[in-house]
C-alpha cells in the first residue's frame, strides 16, 4: 500500500479520501477530468457552426445571383460565423479542451482568426471584381464609395477593428503593454467587431434578411455573450467560494521559487500528474492578471497544490514576495501532459529548466503509487544550482526503476553527470536505439529545446503520437 493511500486511511472520510478512492478507479477519474469532445466531434461542430449559414443562404436566398456577389456573400457568412466561434474557442471550457488539449484549441483559435481575416478582407473586394473586368478604372469608386456609404459603416468599422485585432494578437509579445492589458483589449475589440459585423449583416446583409438566417445570428451572438458572461462573472464568482492560501513560497533554485496552496474549501481541484491551472494569486478572481503554471505536487499530495515558478516577467518576477497567508484562485486543470491510462513501455522524460515541473508532479505521482514502470529522466540544465529537487530525485532513483541522467550545459570540474544541450548526440547516446522507438516521451522545456528534442526523436523513428509535449507558450 502506498503512502498516500495509508495517510488517507488514518483519519474520517474527507475530500482527499472521495478523490483517492476515484483514484483506485483510474480510468473512472481520468474520465472525469479529461471530459470533453473528441478531435472528430469537435471538427464536426466547428463546421456544422461556420458552415449552417452559408447552408441556409442556399436554402432560402434567391437564386441567379452571379458569381462574384455569391462569393462576395458567401466569404462573410462563413467569416462571421467563425469570428463568432471564436469566443467560444477562447473561453477554456473544457467541452472544448477537455479531450484534444487547450494548447490545440487555442492553436485552432489562432489559424481560424487568419482565416476569417482573410475571408472577411476579401468579402468587398469580391463585389468589385465584375467591376473590374468590365471596366477596371470603375473599381476604385466602386470601393470608396463601399468604404465610405453611410449604410456600409458598421461592417467597415468591423473590417477596420480585425485588421488591428488580428496582428496585434500575433505580435503581442513587440507590444509596449503587459499581457493583460493586450487581453483586455483583445477580448474588447473582439466583442465590437463582432457586434458591428451583426448590424452589418442583419442592416445590409442581401441574405440575412431572412428570418431564419437573422434568427441564427442573434443565437450565434447569444452564445458568444453568455461565454463573455460566464468568464467573466459567472466562473469568478465560483472561484470567489473556492479561495486556497498560500502556505510557503521557498526559494528552491536561483530565481525559481515554489509556491505551495492549501484549499479554503473542502473540494480542491482535482487533476492528473502533469496538468496544469491557471493561478491568480493575491488579486480578485476577477481580475484578468492569472498565469498559467503547471502543477508540480502529486494529485497524492491534494488538497495541497504546488507550483515551480521560474521568474521571467512581470508577475513571475515578484513571485519570491508574495507571503504566506496570501489568498489565490485557481481556475483548472487543464493539459494533456498526462501519462496514459495503462502504460506498458518505458516513459522517458526530457525536461529542461523549469519545464522540468510537470515531469516532477508525474515523477511523484508514481512514487506514490507504488508505480514500477521503467523510466528515464533526461533533465536539462545551464548550471548545478539550476537542478530543481536534486535530493527527491535521487531519493527516487534509489527507489524507483528510474535511470536518472542530469545534464549541464555548464558543469562544475569534477562533475559526474552529462555534459552539453538536450541535442541529438547527447540523446542518441542515452536511448537504446533497439528499442527507442517504442517508448513513450514526454518534453517540456524551451522551445528551441523542444524543437531539437521533437525533430531528434522523430528521426529516431519514434511515431509523433509517441510524443507528448508541453509548450509553456501558446504561440
Ligand atoms: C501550459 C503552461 C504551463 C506553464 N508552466 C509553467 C511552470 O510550471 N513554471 C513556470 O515558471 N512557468 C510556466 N509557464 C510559463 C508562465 O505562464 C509564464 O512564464 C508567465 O505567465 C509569465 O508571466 P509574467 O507576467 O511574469 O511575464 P510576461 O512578460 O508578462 O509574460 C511573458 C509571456 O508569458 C505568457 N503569459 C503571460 N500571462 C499569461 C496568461 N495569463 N495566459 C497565457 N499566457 C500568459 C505570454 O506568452 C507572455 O508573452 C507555463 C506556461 C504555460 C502556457
């Protein structure tokens, strides 16, 4: 019996007892976290959305319209059904997330905002094309008076807002303003936009005129508000009722702290080794300033949450001050970065720096467990002091079937680790090329880490599903 189980034996039947004993039912309590659709069910939803007005355009619009006008049409019911999508894809619900990933939704966010930019750029520019072939020196007033027609106004401005909103939001880290200032506006924009499409398409729209295409709009827009609102107000008024307290913050390598959490509250999230959950500490939960931070502690150790937190910016640079009794909210779990249910071959972990964190909260996981899965540990760092929990790891590797192998990038004299980078050599040395393709890895580091570790282990034959990564950037 483990550990954690045997602690979870002694007093009565609490939370933590009700979670554990989910826990003996894996697949049970897996099920429960990782709720959600599947990749199909989704794919079949996105284009059920974007595509029914474009269907029910055909079904009652006239018909003998010519081609360009179609397409002119055609391009913005589809664009604006998929801007308004987009407020659903943003709001983390794990309907959503739950199965295929919040790092994927939010990739599927981002390429579908390309795309309804594209289609709704090209939208007036379709109407001038017979101008053009007929007669090419009538486009330029045919454009400027689209442009500048009183009836036309809101879908310009709509244009107008997408053409800021969408490279703002790809180059938001050149931009002179913290990131939640950029959220903030980005979520504001968005909202206009898509409000100024609405009247533009319900005021001119040669198709949405039609009660059943306006009275699909108006739900597409009430979908989009009642996300806004449960974001916004409904999700932080939840997470007001369920506060935790920090109880440490313990400096545990230079300029990474660790950062411990107890519920206020008698239903702490559960998750799975490896997730990770957006933390707000010492603000409102309404506030939007909340950082993502994979969870470093076992689900053994709940009700108590721990997170390692490299500093780097604005929040995660004061880390180190926040005090003990501070109050912080949690909004998760969230991630994939989660061993699968009944693994049978060897887990290889290749972390660098503080992507190291996930691979801990897996690491303990499995010692709580009692787990006698064969794994290695490939963890990454520039110098010795940099090695995060050096003594429970190698508490572990005394305990566990796990080959534990350290690298420094700059080791000390006389040290008996790995020396150099995560790259193709160093691996190629350390995974049994008979049976490396066979085995599962997980990696989290940074990205330029990621992307050697990624392209060396696909050259070693591993099959990309045989590969799970955490990124610790969305773009
Ligand atoms: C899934 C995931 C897990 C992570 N786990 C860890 C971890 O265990 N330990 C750790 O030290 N770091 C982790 N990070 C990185 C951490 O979230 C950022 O370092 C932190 O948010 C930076 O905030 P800042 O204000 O200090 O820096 P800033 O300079 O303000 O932000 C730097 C960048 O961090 C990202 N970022 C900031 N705030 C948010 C937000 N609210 N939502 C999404 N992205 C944001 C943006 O890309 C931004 O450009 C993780 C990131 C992700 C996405």
């Amino acid at each position: 019996m483990t550990r954690g189980l045997q602690a979870r034996q002694r007093g009565p039947a609490t939370r933590t007892d009700r979670i554990f004993r989910i826990a003996a039912t894996g697949s049970n309590r897996r099920q429960q976290i990782l709720r959600g659709l599947n990749g199909p069910a989704l794919l079949g939803l996105y284009l059920l959305v974007v595509l029914l007005p474009l269907v029910l355009a055909a079904l009652t619009g006239p018909a003998g319209r010519n081609f360009w006008r179609e397409l002119g049409s055609g391009l913005a019911l589809v664009g604006l059904a998929m801007l308004w999508f987009e407020f659903v894809l943003s709001g983390r619900f794990r309907t959503f997330s739950g199965k295929v990933g919040i790092d994927i939704t939010m990739r599927v966010h981002q390429l579908a905002a390309l795309a309804l930019l594209g289609f709704l750029v090209l939208h007036p520019l379709a109407y001038a094309v017979p101008r053009l072939a007929d007669d090419p020196g009538r486009v330029l007033p045919f454009l400027a008076r689209l442009f500048t027609a009183e009836a036309y106004r809101s879908g310009v401005l709509a244009w107008l807002l997408l053409l800021v909103l969408v490279p703002m939001a790809f180059w938001r880290d050149r931009l002179p303003c913290r990131y939640e200032a950029w959220r903030a506006s980005h979520g504001l924009l968005a909202a206009l936009a898509a409000g100024f499409g609405l009247h533009h398409t319900l005021s001119v729209g040669s198709r949405s005129d039609h009660p059943a295409l306006a009275g699909l709009w108006l739900a597409l827009a009430g979908v989009a508000l009642l996300t806004l609102l449960f974001v916004y107000v409904v999700k932080p008024l939840l997470q007001h009722r369920r506060p935790y307290l920090v109880t440490a913050n313990r400096q545990v390598a230079p300029r990474t702290w660790e950062l411990r959490l107890r519920p206020e509250h008698d239903a702490a999230m559960d998750f799975l080794a490896g997730q990770f959950a957006w933390l707000n500490v010492g603000h409102s939960p309404f506030s939007l300033t909340e950082h993502p931070f994979s969870i470093s502690s076992a689900p053994a150790d709940l009700p108590e949450v721990g997170f390692s937190i490299k500093q780097s910016g604005d929040f995660t640079g004061r880390i180190g001050e926040v005090p003990v009794g501070t109050r912080a909210w949690l909004d998760g779990p969230h991630g994939h970065f989660v061993v699968p249910a009944d693994p049978h071959e060897r887990l290889v972990f290749i972390a660098g720096g503080v992507g190291f964190a996930p691979v801990m909260s897996i690491l303990r996981q499995l010692r709580a467990t009692g787990s006698k899965l064969p794994l290695t540990l490939l963890y990454g760092n520039r110098i010795e002091a940099q090695v995060l929990y050096r003594g429970e790891l190698e508490a572990m590797a005394a305990e566990m079937p796990l080959d534990l192998r350290l690298v420094l990038s700059e080791p000390p004299p006389g040290w008996r680790g790995l020396a150099g980078q995560l790259s193709g050599d160093l691996l190629a040395g350390c995974l049994d090329p008979e049976r490396r393709s066979g085995w599962l890895y997980f990696v989290c580091g940074p990205p330029p880490m990621m992307r050697s570790v990624e392209h060396t282990l696909v050259g070693f034959g591993v099959p990309s599903r045989r590969i799970i990564a955490e990124h610790f950037k969305y773009d």
